[in-house]
C-alpha cells in the first residue's frame, strides 16, 4: 500500500507540474500581441529625384505705410495699397503681393 501512495503521488505531482508549465505557457501566449505582418510604408520606397523648378527671386518692399487717416489715400512715395498698408511700387516685370514684389 505505501508503495502504491507514493506512485500516486508521483502521478500527482507529475500532473500538477505539467498544469502548472501549460498555464505559463497559455498566460505568455496571451501576453505576447498578435502584432499584424508589416507592411511596406511609403517611407520604405526609394524617393524620387528632386524636381528642380526655376523661379524668380523676390524683393521686400519693406514694412508698409499706413494710409491716411482722414482720407485713407495712400502717399505718393508708397502708392500701391496691400493688406491695409500702402507699399512702394515694384519693378515693371514684378507683381507686388503685401511686402513682397
């Protein structure tokens, strides 16, 4: 009888001993995320050359004047009128926008 006991209780804690590593086992599964395959991103695609545009440089007008008060003209040195602020005209082949030709 002592002997069967004791088989027993190997049996036992052979049983509790694999429980115990298939919980830990099932406990990492779930703590490990189910993280979907990457994907290629767009920062992973090789850029595409510089497009290389020609324009002209611009020029400062400078701060502005402010119009009139009674009249709200604009003085002759500063005749062109942007924004609430009177600038000086631009060049002939410039288009003023504020203070920038």
């Amino acid at each position: 009888t002592m002997m069967k006991f004791i088989a027993l209780a190997l049996a036992f804690l052979t049983l509790a001993v694999l429980a115990q590593e298939k919980l830990r086992l099932r406990i990492e599964e779930e703590d490990t995320p189910n993280l979907p395959e990457e994907k290629p991103t767009s920062l992973d695609k090789p850029r595409p050359a510089p497009v290389h545009a020609c324009w002209k440089d611009g020029q400062s007008r400078g701060v502005g004047k402010l119009p009139d008060k009674e009249t709200k003209e604009c003085p002759k040195e500063a005749p062109e009128k942007s924004a609430g602020l009177c600038y000086p005209e631009c060049p002939a082949f410039m288009e003023g926008l504020g203070p920038v030709c």
